[in-house]
C-alpha cells in the first residue's frame, strides 16, 4: 500500500499519479536486485523540489525515491539478505532549489546522498560515474523535467547506455504536441534536441488526434531504445484530471522482459486510481454547480470524462489483440511469454489481457504445458499456444 498522503496532491492529481508509479516500481525493483547485496544507485535528473506541499517535502521525487530505497535495504536485511549499498544521486539547476533539497536531508536516516547544483545534461558524465560505482552496480534514473527540454537524445544517451540500468522519463505529451506545427527556428532545435535529429517532426503534421500522439510517443520510445541498448522502451499514459486530455506519457526502458510485466501491473493498478481521482473530481465540481442542477444535468464533458481510461485501454487492447493474432497465425506454437512481451508493448496492455485476449479466442487455440488446476497459462511456466485455426478474429 502507497504511503504517500494525497492530501498533498490537491490541484496536482497527475503528480500524485507519477510518484505513485515511481514509488511502487522502485520498491520492486530494489527488492529484486537488492536480495544478494551489491549497490543500487539512484539517479533523479531534474530533483526540484517543485511545488512541494509538505514540510519535510515528502511529497517530492527524491524524499519518496529515498524512503522506499531505506525501507526495502532494512526488510532485506531484516530478510537475511546481504546489506545493500545504497547512494542517491540529485541533480538541480537551481541553486535555491538545490541548497534546499541538501539542507532537507541533513537530519533524516537516508541513504547516502549526492546533490549537485547544475543542468542535468552538463552532468551526464558524473551521473554515468555515479551509475557505475560500488560492488555489483545496477542504475535507476529518473529524468522529470518540468518542461520538455534539458534532456537531449544525443546529451543523456551515455546515461541510457550504462550497464544494467533502466530509465523512467517524464515526456510532456501535452507540452510537446501543441509546438509540432510551430515553425520558429527555436522550436525546431528543441524538436531536434529531443528527437536526436530534426527529420522526424515533418511526419506528425499530417495526423491528428490520439494518432498524432501515439506516433509521437512511439518515435520517441523507439529512439530511446535504440540509443540506450535497451531490450524495451514503453510509455505509460498519465491523463489530465480534469478532462479528456493526456497530460504527459511515463516511459520506460528496462533490458528484462521481467521489468516489462512489473512495469505493465503497476500501470494497470494507476489507471484505476485515475479513474477514481477523475471520478471524484467531477462529484466535487458537480457539487458546486447550482442546486438542483445535478447528475443528470452535468456538462457533456463531464460526462465523457468518466470512461476516457476504460476507452484509451480498449484502444489499445484491439492493437495488441491484432498482433496476437499475427503471432498466432505466423507460427503454430508461441511461448505465452513472447505473446505477453509483445502485446505488452502497447499502452495500457498487461500480462493478464494478455491471457484474457487468448482464452476468448476458445477452442481456435490450445495451451499446452498446463498442470494439475491450471486453466490458462501463465507467466515463466513454459506455457505454450498452439495455434488450431488460422481463421482466427
């Protein structure tokens, strides 16, 4: 269960949403990498504190990213687990920001803690120095700018390329869509900083809509991928509270298929708290309206806004059914894991509809390698689907 006060996200529900995924996948992933000791260095490109709203600013990425690193290092510990050597690394470019972010750490039991005064990509090469240090090093960096600049392909691909690491990057959807059509010569550059080259804009003038933003999202999760070696770079959707809109994209980028699945049920779980705080939103907007005016007399966009996260998921769940069905047809026999990996590439997307996309599709398939109770397949337990009809839909 979260620790994290929501009462302190009032006005920021969308934050709320982000520190919860970074707050829940971090605590996986140290207790994976963490039970046979070795360093965990944690690494936050844009550290702020922003818009805090808690004394001891524990509603900010980096005291969040500190509490779980020295509550997971003390269950394993308390496990039988060798220590885990943990060191945190903050990087700030304000230097009032910076000064208070070091003074808040002074008195509090963290684990060892860097802050450096600066922007993030003129500290590429300390954070690759930092990723690499201690006894068995593995990396998490999380890179949250308040815009959609300082974060350069080219600048922070020796980051994304360091040995056994992953990557989580806050990419402003909304910011980023409203300049595609911009023509200052400014504006382009940002495109070219953030894309590794100036080529790939041109193609998103033509789409509109959810269209333009799924290409937008997938160029940038396939360019990260390329430039940082990794195995898979997925993006997340964190919707704007208030309507119908995608307020930035969370992607990810892991070498495990493993990361891949951890990453897609934490997502699952974060869709229904959005669903829930949108939901609750609109009972408190629909509260201040005139009395009398109720339910049934709300705004059509009020309306709307209470499926949008059912709607986006079914989006997307036809897009990986499709590629289940080319799998499927392709090959007679598919392990159910490179099914899951490969519908799980889409947003929205888990293991489990994965499983549920494959059992509707009844008798035109079959599981093989189930054993005793087992009805449908499941995730490493060479789990094979033969494939009976190729007339599948």
């Amino acid at each position: 269960m979260s620790k994290i006060d929501p009462k302190l996200y009032v006005d920021r529900e969308q934050t709320l949403v982000k520190h919860v995924v970074l707050e829940s996948y971090l605590e996986k992933l140290v207790y994976k990498v963490g039970r046979r000791g070795g360093t965990l260095n944690y690494i936050d490109g844009f550290a702020g504190p922003w818009q805090s709203k808690g004394q001891a600013l524990q509603d900010t990425s980096p005291h969040i990213a500190a509490r779980v690193l020295r509550s997971v290092r003390e269950k394993l510990i308390q496990d039988g687990c060798p220590a885990l050597d943990v060191r945190t690394l903050f990087i700030e470019s304000d230097e009032e920001r910076s000064r208070l972010l070091r003074d808040s750490f002074v008195c509090t039991e963290v684990p060892q803690v860097t802050v450096l005064c600066g922007a993030f990509e003129d500290h590429i090469e300390e954070a690759v120095a930092f990723s690499k240090a201690g006894q068995r090093p593995f990396h998490f960096s999380f890179i949250d700018p308040c815009g959609w600049t300082g974060l350069g392909l080219k600048a922070i691909t020796p980051l994304l390329r360091a040995a056994r690491g992953e990557v989580l990057v806050n990419f402003m959807t909304n910011q980023i869509n409203r300049f595609i059509e911009d023509d200052q010569p400014k504006i382009a550059g940002q495109f070219e900083d953030l894309y590794g080259d100036p080529t790939f804009r041109k193609s998103l003038i033509a789409l509109t809509g959810l269209d333009r933003q799924d290409r937008m999202v997938d160029e940038y999760c396939a360019r990260v991928r390329q430039a940082g070696g990794f195995a898979h770079v997925v993006s997340s959707i964190v919707l704007n509270p208030h309507d119908n809109r995608v307020h930035f994209h969370l992607v990810y980028g892991t070498r495990h298929d493993e990361g891949l699945r951890t990453f897609r049920d934490i997502e699952r779980s974060a869709l229904g708290l959005q669903s829930k705080l949108r939901t609750a939103l609109q009972h408190e907007e629909r509260k201040r309206n005139e009395p009398g005016q109720g339910f049934l007399f709300a705004q059509p966009q009020e309306l709307l806004a209470i499926p949008h996260v059912e709607t986006l998921h079914e989006r997307y769940l036809t897009r990986a059914r499709r590629r289940l069905i080319e799998l499927l047809v392709a090959r007679d026999a598919n392990r159910f894991d490179d099914l899951a990996v490969a519908s799980m590439q889409y947003q929205t997307v888990s293991e489990k509809d994965t499983r549920d996309i494959l059992m509707s599709m009844g008798k035109q398939i079959a599981i093989e390698g189930l054993e005793g109770k087992q009805r449908t397949p499941q995730w490493n337990k060479s789990h094979v689907v033969r494939t009976i009809s190729k007339d599948l839909r």
